[in-house]
C-alpha cells in the first residue's frame, strides 16, 4: 500500500518543548516543510546579522531536504518573512549563494515573527518518488 503522507524526520524540539508541527511532511511527489527560523545549539538565535541567520536557516533547510531525499535544486517555491524590510538585500545576497541556478519562485513579506529573530523560511519542493512495482 503506498502511503500518501510521510513524517520527514525528528519531531521539532524548542527550549525541551516537542512542538506540535511537523519538520516536512512528503505528499505524493511534494516535500512541504516547515516555517525554519535561524536555530543555534538547539535555540532559536535571536543575535546576528540577517545574513547570519540565513545561512543558518538555509543550512538547516539543506538538511531537512536532505532527510526527504531532496536538495535545494528540487524546491519550487519559497516564502520568505523578514522582521524588517532593511533586511532585504542582506538576506537577498545570502539566498542568492544557495539557489545559484534556476531559483525557485518566492513572496518576501515583512512581519513580525513569533520568535524573536530576523528572518524565516518556508519552501515545497518537487521530487517525483519512484514509482513502486505493482503487482495487480
């Protein structure tokens, strides 16, 4: 039987609290992951730059996508929340380092985030599963 939504790796764990999310969820051909905010030793990191905190993101985005089988090559679409639109070109010149070719299509919009930190990301990525034998 072939599964149609698959957990991608360990719950998400804040401050000793599993919180109630997911890290990614594949759905057919599709990884969704979730909101990533900039993470050090475990913490939420709430001092650097915004360049500094999208490479952690980034890096740890890597990773997730990694778990599902997939790479920053197979994401689609990204959006993008910054706490402050000044922010903009830092986190843009950074991003621009990780999806060198063919960038997936992105929003950006400024808000304030729940976690006291410069910047979040959330992307889909597209990577087709192989297709199981059937023996019908």
């Amino acid at each position: 039987m072939h599964q149609r939504k698959q957990v991608i790796g360990e719950p998400v764990m804040i401050a000793g609290r599993i919180l109630s999310l997911s890290r990614a969820i594949r759905a057919g051909d599709f990884v969704f992951l979730t909101g990533q905010v900039p993470m050090h030793d475990g913490a939420p990191m709430t001092t650097g730059s915004v360049e500094e905190q999208t490479h952690a993101v980034l890096r740890d985005i890597k990773a997730t996508l990694a778990e599902a089988g997939c790479d920053l090559h197979d994401v689609v679409k990204a959006m993008v929340w910054l706490r402050d639109r000044a922010d903009f070109p830092g986190f843009d010149a950074v991003y621009g380092e990780y999806f060198t070719e063919m960038p997936p299509a992105r929003s950006a919009v400024v808000s304030n985030l729940l976690v006291d930190c410069r910047v979040e990301v959330e992307v889909i990525a597209y990577k087709p599963q192989q297709k199981e034998d059937y023996d019908g």
